[in-house]
C-alpha cells in the first residue's frame, strides 16, 4: 500500500482496494467485532495501533451477541477504548428493542457512545420488507432518544450506501455518521457533507484476531477525539462545551500521528475529499471530516 502501509505495519488486508486507501492514512484507526471473530487477544489488538473498537451487543429485541461480554471486557483489561452496537430490526417495535438494549448495554462512563446500525434486513425472510421512509425515521428517533437516555452519550448512526439513500439522507446532521464503503472513496458514494467514521473494509488483518475483521478510520485530529471521548467536543455537531476554541491541537493535524508501539511514522496527511454535487468549499483540514478543495484521489 505504499507510504499508507507505513502508518500501522502490524495490520494489513487479505483483499485490499485503492479505492480506500485514504482511510488507511489516518492516525486513529479502530476496528469492530462480533461472535464470527472469535476468541481475540485483546493486548495484542492494543498493540498493533488499535485506538477504538466498536463490539456488537444487541440485534433486535431479543438477541444478545454471545461474545459481547467477553469482548467487553477484554478491550476494557487491554485499554482498549471501546463502544457498544445494536443492529436494528424494522419488524420490531422501537420501544422492545430500547427495552432490550437497556437491558444488556452497559452504563458505563469510560465507554465509547453507543452505535445504532442501520441497514436493512434484507438477509431476513420474516423482517426484510423496506419500511416507509417516514416510518422508519420514527423508529430511529424514538431509538437514537432511547440509547442517548440509557448512556448518557450522544449515539453514532453506522450506515451503509442503500440505507442512507433510501432513508438518512440531509437527516440527523448533528450526530456523528460512521459509514461503510469498502471500494471508494466516502463522496463517491455518499450525498453527505461530513463524516466522522469510516468503515474501510471488511477483510482487514489485525494481530490478537484470527481471520478478517472490519477496520475502521476517524476522520479527525488526535484533540478531537479525546475531547469526543472525555466529553468536550461533539463530533457531530461540532461543538466545543464551554469555552474551548473550536479547534484546537495544530500542531498535531488529523493522522499525523501515530502510536509508537504500532510502528507509526509521520507524514503529511491529505484531507477528506468532497461530495459530487456540492459546491466546493476550502476549510480547516483540522476539523473531523471537512470537506476540502484537495482533488481526486484516484
């Protein structure tokens, strides 16, 4: 992968594409995980770069991931800072599936916010029917308010292309979008003027993890991401709480650094790119997912 391997030489992918290799430049990488990973050496995880996992918990209103707590606790004894997920079912009721995840995800204040999934169920013979636009945008809400209460922490909305076209376009543009294209580049597949995450590919490698694991990129500096985690920043909307200047942290620009037990080298970083249709508009590479007059990087 060129000078993009350089930045985390103990990950890697058994089926990598160009198209994505902008993400594999950014300093704070991450994966997420689920049953179908395994039993996972979490120190090993830690040690090859990893700054954030996101793990699945719930799927609906009556499944619980069985390796959830297993893996819970293993990124928390690794200190490896890590989030829980729900995969949302559109044939159940919004309120069973808050009940469920009340139930089974932690209140934990050291925790990562909590993820809502959004996709549709089309694996699914009983619940793969689309849902109404509208419909499904009220179940959304009544479960983005349900986790946010549980928690205490502003929810991230992962999606994938079909799902954000069909249903999240120009919607929730306050809380932060963790989305999944894993052949191009995030504009060329999505109509959004920012992003905070990026699921990159479905085949990476990581040391602790047998077989292909999601990775993941954070489309920001390294101040914004601690400030996210120590509640100072919303990365969605873009809010400093208190009297913190909206950016901060210069001298250490998004993916400039990396951790030095992953083998980590600097280099300069190129911005996020821009979303076909929109005007376009120079601003601080500084600030988590900005859009920037930086050209194709194809």
């Amino acid at each position: 992968m060129g000078e993009a391997a350089a930045l985390y030489p103990k990950k890697g992918d058994s089926d990598p594409h160009r198209g994505v290799r902008d993400a594999r430049r950014k300093a704070i990488q991450g994966i997420d995980v689920s049953r179908w990973q395994g039993e996972i050496d979490w120190e090993r995880v830690r040690d090859a770069g990893t700054r954030f996992a996101f793990i699945k918990a719930t799927e609906g209103g009556d499944h619980l991931d069985p390796s959830f707590r297993r893996n819970w606790e293993g990124a928390r004894r690794a200190g490896v800072p890590r989030g829980a997920y729900h995969f949302v079912w559109w044939c159940r009721p919004a309120k069973d599936q808050v009940r469920w995840i009340k139930r089974h995800i932690p209140r934990d204040p050291d925790a990562l916010p909590p993820v809502l999934d959004l996709e549709w169920n089309g694996e699914s013979e009983s619940c793969g029917k689309k849902l109404p636009r509208e419909k499904a945008l009220a179940k959304v809400r009544e479960m983005l308010k349900g986790l946010q209460e549980h928690t205490g922490k502003k929810p991230i909305i992962y999606t994938d292309i079909t799902f954000h076209e069909d249903v999240l376009e120009g919607e929730f543009n306050d809380y932060p979008y963790w989305l999944r294209s894993t052949a191009a580049p995030l504009r060329h597949r999505y109509n959004r003027e920012q992003w905070e995450f990026w699921q990159f590919t479905t085949t990476g490698r990581v040391p602790g993890i047998t077989g292909d694991v999601d990775r993941n990129a954070f489309f920001g500096s390294e101040h914004e991401f601690a400030s996210w985690r120590q509640g100072r920043f919303d990365i969605g909307a873009r809010k400093w709480h208190g009297n913190e200047p909206r950016i901060a942290g210069r001298k250490a620009p998004a993916g400039s650094l990396a951790p030095g037990s992953a083998g980590g080298t600097p280099f300069r970083m190129l911005p996020p790119g821009r979303v076909p249709g929109r005007s376009l508009v120079s601003r601080d590479p500084d600030v988590t997912g900005s859009l920037a007059n930086d050209g194709d990087d194809e």
